[in-house]
C-alpha cells in the first residue's frame, strides 16, 4: 500500500505504455480495420485514439448522373473534373464511418488524413474540400446526391505533390454528429465551389480515414470493501480506523496497455449526521486498479455507524458515485469463554477420563455476551471455528489423540469477529495403552519373540499390532483380556512394536509401544593393525583383518577400505571370516564390514578405524631445490634419498614423464642418483615431479613427491638490423645473432613464418642468420637450441617490428 497524507494509501498495477500520438501515420493510415492507441502521456488529455476506416467508400459522376460508383475500402476515387476515353467526368467522392462506438463518449480530437494517388496539374493550387451529408442508405448517384450540411473544413496544404499525407481537423464535425445522435459519419470529399470544374485541379485520392481521440467516463466503482471485509447489510467492523477500498475500472483500454490515469474520491460519513462527510482524493494511477482509504485516528468511534462512496475520475469526466456502503463499529471484545465437560473434567487428576480416540463432548459458552457468532478451539492454538446457537453456546465432539495430560484453548467471537482473550482448559486423558512385556529381551536378529499384551482398559476383546513398517495383524484377547502373540524380526537397528486394543463397544486404547535394538553389526580384529587405535605396522605390511558375526546364520561378509570397491568373502561353518589388506599409504584408514544370511538378512554395518605407519623416504638435492627453478635441459642434477626406517635396501623412483627405476641404498639406507634433463617441459611450464618409495626386502613404503622446476635455457637473439623497436623494411634482409644459454648446444632451430629451419652453432655458441620480411608489422622468430646428444632446450621467441617502405 503506498501512502498518501500518512493515514491513506493506494496500490496500482503498473503496466506497459505506449507513447502518446494524435494520428496514425504513414503506412499505417493504409491499414484496413480500425488501430487504437492508448493516450496518456499528455497530461492535458486521456483516451483512446483509434483510426478509424470507412466502412463505404463511392464516387460519383456528372456525366452519368444516376449512376453510383462504389469501390473497395482501399481503392482510390476522383475528385473535379476529369477526362477519359475522350469523354469529361466530374466527380465527388463519399465516405462513410461507424460512430457506434463513440456514443456517450466524449471527442478530444479527430483529425481527417487522406492522400493523393495522382494530380492533373501540381502548378494548380490544391482546392480540396469535405463537407458533411447526410448518410445516404445506398451508394449516391449525382442526382440523388444526399443533403449537405456544414463543411467540415479545408484540407491542410502540403508542399508535397502528389503528397500522401494530407490532414484536416474534423474535430467540431464528430461533436456535432455525435450531439445529434447519429451513429454514422458520412464525408464528402470534392473541388471547391466554382474551381470543380476546372480539369487541371482534379485528383485521384486515397481513402479518408480519421484518426480520434475520445474519451469515457470511469465504471462507477465496484467490489467495495471495509476493514478487508465485502460490503453487506448489517456489516459490522472492529476498528476505528478501517482501510476503505473499491475497484476502479475505465472503458477507455486497449488489450495489452493500462487504462486511463484514473482518481477515487472516496467519502464518508456517520449515517445520522451526514453533513459530516469526509472526502479525500488519492493521486492518479491508470485503470483497472483497486484503490484505498485508511480512515484517520480519532475519526470513527465504537458504537457509530458509517456509510462511505467513492467516485473515479479522469482528466475528462467523472464516474457516478458509488452506491453506499454502511457498516457499524464494534471494538468491543466478548468476554472470556468458559468451558464444561463431564466426559472430560478440567483438572490433572489421576488417572483421568476416556482416552486417546475416545471422543467426549464440551460445550462453550460466553456468560454476558449477547452478540456471540461463535467459537474459535484447538489442541495448541484455536483454529477450528464452530457457530453458536441462538443461545450464544456451542457444543463440540473432541477425541484426544494422547493420555495424561491434555488441553484445548477456546476464544468466542461476536458477530463483528472480535474475539475473547485465550481460555485454557486443561483435563487428563486416562492412560488406556496395553502394556508389552518382551519374553526374549536378549534375542538377536532372526530370533523369536513372545510378546504378551495387557489390558490397560476394561472389556478388552483385541489387540492390532504392528512390526515396523509390516502390515497390522489383528489378535483376539483371551477372557483375562490378554494375548501373546511371536514375533521374528529380521531388521538390524532400532525395532518397534506398536500395539493398540478394543472393547466390545468399540473403544480405541491409546498407543502401547516397544522398541529394542538389535546390534547386528559384525566385530573387526588384526594383529598387524589394532582396530580404534595405537600405531599399525609399516605401509607395505599385509594384515590380516578376521570378521566375527554379530547375528546367526551368517555366510558371507562385504567389505571396503578407504572407501575403495566392495569385496565379498565367505563365512567359515563358525561363522567367521578372514581377508588380507595391505595398506599402500600412511595414516589412518577406515574398514566398512556388514554381513549376510542364506536368507538375505544383511546387518548393520561396522567401520573399523586403524592406522597404518609411514616409512616414506625424504629426498634433498643441492642442485635442484624443491619448489625452485635451477638447471635445464643437459645440466646434471645429484638427488640423495635417505630412509625414514632402518633395513632399507633400495629405492624405487620416477622423474615424470620417464620410467621407473630402481637404485641400491648403501650400508647407512642412502641412495644418490645423478639425473640429466633431456628436454624442457613445455606442457608443465618447466615442473618436474619425482616420486620415491623406499624398498625393505619385499616391502615398499608409501610414496613421496618432490617437485621443482627447471630453467628453460632458451637461446638469446639479437639483431642490429631489426631490433624490437623497429627497424629495416619489407624485402630488406637482416641479419640475427643466436646466443646458446644450454652447455654443449651443436645446433639452433629456429621458425619464421611457420618454416622451421637448423643452423650449426660456431665454437662460441653462436650462429648468425639472415632473413627477409615479407610485410611490415610485428614479427615474431622462435627459436631453441640442441646439443649433439639431442638434449633440447626450451623455446622463445624473439619479437621486432619491420617499419613500412612509406
């Protein structure tokens, strides 16, 4: 709601708008049904503009006066005095329009448009008149031509000829024909007066359509309401300061826009002193839209009784006023209810009355109140609504759905909808649920149980009861008004009987329920790898890991570590079963075990935490540090590999990107290893990774990496003749000096313009070559190096610009 004066407000929809415009122009004045336009931008008119096509279009001529020419709503027709086929023709045109739409509506503008198809002579000034007539019921002839009356006006002059676009204000013409009650146009379009008849003044001209902007007044306001309460006889309301609000609707609308910009005036008043009136008006807002009126403080008292109207206006016209809208203010609140039941009495005594699903009757009254409607309960919070009668009092049937202690809230209502303060009554529900007793507390899973049922209530006949999630099944109780009934659950976890019971009068018990847990789960062991705790044997070590049943009939158990794929290994005849697993990283690892009957009975599952010892080896080297750039292609790099454990005796590596190998520790457990790079990795950005596992006999450890980076050693070039800042110019050789930077480098390659080349290095390390550029611009020269043995450095480029011959 959006505010106005601080105590009113008014919510609009907001719609699509469509610019203001007073004609339809161009091609639109050829279209052959009617175009309307919503105006609303000006804000010194609204309405609906719409362009408006004849419905008969004919012309006549004196040369055949009794004959009439009718033509198609798009044709051209002739106006003067033309010639054809050697014979002279005079001739006036007729048009005429539907006004049925614009009956009781008001005219802001209407605009004639017509156009010129051809002209006998443009040095002719143009001489175009319409003029009003009556509608003729047939097409007219030159005799019988239909009476004329005022002339609507002269065509407006264009420099154009033949102009396509030609206008004049007919305004004062529709208001006329409209104000006479016709509910048609028609137009008379012809040369004027004694120039008619002067040949070199005539025309061809399309057909007139006028363009007209008219306007309605708003729909008398609808859908009125008070405090959000519909308008009714008798209505009353709980509040000095109710929101007042009515639909505003106007027929001036176009499918897919907002209406006209609309107010509502909304009025009120006390019904015995109606001079008081209040008016107040909201701001404009556009059609159809739901306006509102908050009524100030202090404005209203209780007691009083009101009427209230509204009238919608736009910019040109008011609606009528609104019928009215009475209503009488009540902000009185009804008394407390009081609550009475003998099935149920208000109290906490023990044991209490009825039970669960045993219906009782309360009966509500509001002692003092003569204006009670009805009656608002509910188990936490009033929601349910019964009616009074004529007495102001209510009964209820209320079935409580649990024992001991029990309680339903109350309010009354009068006939405004005011309501009471909260009523609490409180009552204890007798404990009617059956007890279980359990004969096999201890059983496992797949085990029977003897359940036994005891009446909680008299005159118990049976007992309904329910395993889980399985189907109920029905017993009847024997005379004591017991039963026993075996059960075999076959689920693992928490278990749960529920059991209710009936007298021979159909009386529910309240709910009885057992619940047991049955721990299904198998036991995990090993000797290698204490389960949940203390420190494993060495990564590498195969463990033996024995898995004993947590329930009977087991014949296979599925297993995982780390949460690796499933294995499934058979029980022996004791039920037991052993796996090996040999742990290939250090740390703690997780086992998952769950196990399986002949029947299909799975378990729970048990997860079984150890940790495994890591003896994965360190590595060091001098020349390439870890996480560093050093060396390059053909430098030679020492690696030392030093165990975490005593018995080692090799190792086992990897430089990425080559095979594995293996190396022997000496005495002490420590390796060295010298490794050449071969090439640069390009691909990695020059990142290395080695990866070292330490070997103990038939033992390997966990794996370590160590990574670092190597220099790309990539030739340098330079060139007096093209230097990166510019030099030389297309089909101008230049030489280029290639420095090696990688020890033992034989040989460059080097690529130009996508041609790769070699060229031997001198004893210095260097080469010189020369290249032509074939276009001016950025250039760019790749190059690397290569030594005898193929080692390889990294590439780079070198980048000059070639200046332009001009």
């Amino acid at each position: 709601m959006q505010d106005n004066g601080g105590n009113t407000g008014v919510r609009a929809a907001r719609r699509r708008r469509t610019p203001r415009r007073f004609l339809i122009t161009g091609a639109v004045a050829l279209l052959t049904v009617p175009v309307a336009v919503l105006v609303t931008s000006a804000p010194a008119t609204a309405g609906v503009t719409r362009f408006e096509r004849p419905t008969s279009i004919s012309h006549t001529d004196l040369k055949q006066p009794s004959v009439a020419f009718p033509v198609g709503t798009t044709d051209k027709v002739p106006v003067g005095t033309w010639t054809s086929d050697g014979g002279k023709h005079t001739s006036r045109a007729y048009f005429t329009f539907d006004l049925t739409r614009y009956q009781g509506k008001e005219i802001i503008n209407a605009y004639g448009v017509v156009g010129e198809s051809s002209v006998t002579d443009c040095g002719q000034p143009r001489k175009i008149e319409i003029w009003r007539t009556d509608t003729p019921s047939t097409p007219p002839t030159w005799q019988t031509a239909p009476q004329v009356h005022e002339r609507g006006g002269d065509v407006y002059n264009s420099p154009a000829c033949p102009a396509s676009r030609l206008e004049l204000d007919l305004t004062e013409t529709l208001r006329q024909a409209l104000a006479g009650g016709q509910d048609s146009l028609t137009l008379m379009a012809r040369i004027a007066g004694n120039h008619e008849k002067n040949k070199r003044l005539s025309r061809w001209i399309t057909p007139l359509g006028i363009s007209i902007e008219a306007n309605a007044a708003p729909d008398v306001p609808s859908a009125r309401m008070v405090a959000g309460l519909a308008c009714a006889d008798g209505r009353r309301i709980g509040t000095t300061e109710p929101v007042l609000s009515a639909q505003v609707t106007d027929p001036d609308a176009v499918d897919g826009f907002a209406g006209d910009p609309v107010t509502a005036t909304f009025a009120w008043w006390p019904v015995d002193r109606p001079t008081e009136r209040t008016e107040w008006t909201s701001y404009r807002i556009s059609a159809p839209s739901r306006f509102f009126y908050t009524v100030p403080a202090g404005g209203m008292v209780n007691g009083g009784t009101y009427a209230f109207s509204v009238r919608a206006a736009d910019q040109h016209a008011s609606s009528d006023w609104s019928p009215e809208c009475r209503f009488t203010v009540d902000t009185v609140r009804p008394p407390a209810p009081t609550v009475a039941s003998t099935d149920y009495p208000s109290g906490w005594g023990q044991p209490g009355h009825g039970g669960p699903g045993i219906p009782g009757t309360f009966h509500f009254s509001a002692p003092g109140a003569d204006d009670i409607a009805g009656f608002y309960y509910g188990e936490s919070s009033p929601i349910h609504y019964v009616a009074a009668d004529g007495s102001g009092t209510a009964t209820i049937s209320h079935t409580p759905t649990h024992s001991r202690f029990n309680q339903l809230y109350v309010q009354a209502a009068d006939r405004t909808g005011n309501r009471s303060a909260q009523m609490r009554y409180e009552f204890t529900v007798r404990d009617t649920a059956p007890q279980v007793t359990d004969g096999n507390p201890d059983g496992a899973i797949g085990e029977p149980r003897e359940l036994t049922f005891t009446p909680g209530m008299d005159d118990v006949v049976e007992y309904t009861y329910r395993l889980n999630d399985g189907e109920p099944a029905t017993v009847p109780a024997s005379a004591n008004g017991t039963a026993t009934v075996t059960i075999t659950p076959r689920k693992s976890g928490m278990n749960r009987v529920t059991v209710t019971s009936r007298t021979s009068g159909g009386l529910p018990s309240g709910e009885a329920r057992l619940e047991f847990y049955l721990a299904t789960e198998p036991t995990v062991s090993s000797e290698q790898y204490p389960i949940g705790g203390g420190e494993g044997a060495f990564v590498g070590t195969a463990g033996t890991f024995v898995f004993r049943p947590g329930m009977p009939g087991v014949t296979e158990y599925v297993w995982s570590v780390a949460g690796g794929p499933e294995r499934t290994v058979m029980a022996e005849a004791d039920g037991t079963a052993s796996v090996t697993f040999t742990s290939t990283f250090g740390g703690f690892h997780w086992m998952e075990v769950y196990s399986r009957t002949a029947d299909g009975t799975v378990s729970g599952t048990a997860s079984a935490y150890f940790q495994a010892t890591s003896w994965a080896p360190t590595i060091e080297s001098a020349d390439y540090p870890e996480y560093q750039a050093s060396g390059g292609p053909g430098v030679t790099g020492e690696f030392t590999f030093r165990p975490a454990r005593e018995g080692v005796t090799g190792y086992v590596y990897t430089f990425e990107g080559e095979e594995e190998r293996t190396v022997t520790a000496g005495a002490d457990g420590v390796a060295k290893v010298d490794w050449t790079p071969q090439s640069y990795p390009t691909d990695r950005s020059g990142w290395v990774r080695l990866t070292v596992r330490a070997t103990s006999g038939s033992l390997v450890s966990d794996q370590v990496e160590y990574a670092f980076a190597l220099n790309s050693l990539t030739p340098t070039v330079t060139s007096a003749d093209y230097p990166p800042t510019g030099g030389g110019a297309p089909n101008v050789p230049g030489q280029f000096t290639l420095t090696a930077q990688m020890p033992g480098s034989t040989e460059f390659v080097y690529r130009y313009n996508g041609e790769e080349r070699t060229v031997a290095a001198g004893a210095d390390g260097t080469a010189t070559i020369t290249l032509t550029p074939q276009y001016d611009g950025g250039n760019y020269l790749f190059v690397s190096s290569r030594t005898a043995s193929g080692i390889t450095s990294g590439e780079d480029y070198y980048y000059f610009y070639v200046r332009s011959q001009s």
